[in-house]
C-alpha cells in the first residue's frame, strides 16, 4: 500500500473520531492551538514525523499503526519484544569494548 501523506492524515481524522477526540482534545495535548490541528487535518501544514509521533502520542497509538490504520492496526502489539542473544567474546575485548559496563548499567535498572 501507499501511505502518502494525505492517507496518513486521512487515518488521523478517521481515528480522532472513532476514539471520539475533538480537534481540540488533540491540540491541548500537542500544546498547539486548535487552528494548528484543523491547518494539519486539511493538508495545509505539512505532517512533520515529529507531529505525527506527538499525534499518535495522543491517540494512545504507535506510529506506524497511525500510517497503517486500519490495515495493520492492533491494538493489544506488544511495546516490546524479546530477544535471547548469544555472544562469544574472551573477557578482554569484553572489558576492552565497553560491553562489561553497557551491561552492568542494562542490569541495574
């Protein structure tokens, strides 16, 4: 699919209003003024990805299920994911690297 920018700004309308938000809701939230937003939904701002991620901030979604909407949009992705790796390095280059204090700071939060 294409997402251009009107398709995006498109799903942002659709899902301002499906969640039940007001041109207003959106803009308190963004610190802007109501005009800023009605200027973004009609195409007569340009969507910078800064806006667009403070938008999707607002509608308490990620950015990429904003651009995707409704294709692709689920609601209950995890915020994080996973992932076991497995690494063989003598203790020196450990040390040497940085990784021993990258993963002691990892571990103490």
């Amino acid at each position: 699919m294409n997402y251009t920018e009107e398709k995006i700004i498109a799903n942002i309308v659709q899902i301002r209003n499906l969640k039940r938000l007001s041109q207003s809701a959106i803009a308190e939230n963004l610190d802007v003024d109501v005009a800023t937003i009605s200027r973004i939904e009609s195409g007569k701002i340009a969507l910078s990805y800064k806006t667009l991620a403070d938008i999707a901030k607002a509608l308490d979604m990620s950015v990429i299920d904003v651009i995707t909407y409704p294709e692709v949009f689920s609601s209950n992705k995890p915020s994080t994911t996973k992932v076991m790796v497995e690494l063989e390095i003598s203790t020196e280059e450990f040390i040497r690297s940085g990784l021993k204090d990258k993963m002691l700071k990892t571990f103490e939060r």
